[in-house]
C-alpha cells in the first residue's frame, strides 16, 4: 500500500500542475485577449480624435470667415445709411427751396 501511495501522490501533482498550467494558459489567452481588444479601441479612438480635430480646425477657419462677412454686411448697413439720410436731407433742401 505504501508503494500505490508514493505513485498516486506524483500522479497528483503532475495533474495540479497540469491544472495550473491549464489555468494560467487560459488566463493569459483571456489577457491577450482583452488587450487585443483594447489595442483595437484605442486605434478607434485615436481616429476619431484625428477626425474630431480636422473638424474642429474646420469649423475655426469657417467662424473667422463668418465673422468677417457679419463685418462687410454691418459695414454695408452703415454705408446704405448715411447714403439714404444724405439722399432725404437733399430731398428735403429740394422741396423746401420750392
């Protein structure tokens, strides 16, 4: 009985350590796995960080021109302005010198 118990014993731990390099392959399987997966997040992100930044660099460019047209369009309300009160106040002189 002695001898069946001296080769059962490496018998089990040749299957616990089977088990554990089972475990830790799996485990690390899982972890290359989810860092896989990650790496694959991260390359999205970054895209579209790049595509957010194109966008952003596009919409700076357009409120400068937007900007400058509200200038031109304020500029023109202006000029009309005091076209129109010079062409009322020579209307005015006309009718009055009548």
């Amino acid at each position: 009985m002695a001898t069946s118990n001296k080769s059962s014993s490496p018998r089990r731990t040749t299957t616990s350590l089977n088990q554990s390099s089972s475990i830790q392959s799996s485990t690390s399987a899982i972890t290359n796995r989810q860092l896989s997966h990650l790496n694959s997040q991260i390359a999205q992100l970054q895209a579209n960080l790049s595509d957010f930044n194109d966008l952003l660099t596009t919409s700076c460019d357009q409120y400068k021109n937007i900007e400058l047209l509200g200038k031109i369009h304020a500029s023109l309300f202006m000029a009309s302005r005091k076209v129109f009160e010079e062409e009322d106040a020579m209307n005015l002189n006309t009718t009055n010198g009548e």
